[in-house]
C-alpha cells in the first residue's frame, strides 16, 4: 500500500477546516491548522520565549500579526491563543509550549 500524502492532508483538513478562527476585542482573526516546513524553520531560529515572533510566524500574515498586536496581548492571552490553536489543530511546534520564563 502505498501512503497518499495529498489524501491525508484533504482528511486532515476535512477534520479540522483550513483555519482556527479566534476573535479579539471583536476583530477577527485566523491561524492555519497546517503550519508549513518554511514557518517551522524561521521558527528554530527564534527564542521560544518570543511570543510575537512566534505567532506571526504562525499566522503567515505580517499585517495580520500586526494589526493582532495592536490589541495590547498579555502573556497569558497569547499561550491561550497557542494551546488552543495547538488543541483544535493537533499541531507541535516542539517541546512545550512558547513561554515568557
């Protein structure tokens, strides 16, 4: 048997939909629920402890991620975001989650 990568992807996405939508102060934003190899390799680069830099890794979208930090995120805002992103998603970006310790 052979192993369909484009047939387990379309599965994937059929479970989880293209995005993780989330709201903040009532503006709308989305991450991926797939994150590509090019956002795990600038995310080696980054501290872990990065949260901006992590995130709008994540999200792909410069302006988005801008537009995001504008709303005045606490530590504690933004690992929520992440572990229910990660949750909804099934994705690891590594060993844990990103913190500011």
């Amino acid at each position: 048997m052979v192993f369909d990568v484009n047939a387990a992807r379309a599965q994937r996405l059929e479970a989880h939909g293209a995005s993780f939508p989330f709201v903040v102060d009532g503006e709308e934003f989305s991450l991926p629920t797939e994150l590509g190899i090019d956002a795990l390799e600038k995310m080696k680069g980054l501290d872990q402890s990065d949260l901006r830099g992590v995130l709008a890794t994540v999200m792909g979208d410069a302006d988005a991620a801008q537009r995001l930090f504008a709303h005045k995120l606490s530590v504690q805002d933004v690992r929520a975001l992440i572990d229910a992103w990660r949750e909804a998603t099934g994705v690891s970006m590594g060993e844990g989650s990103p913190s500011a310790s």
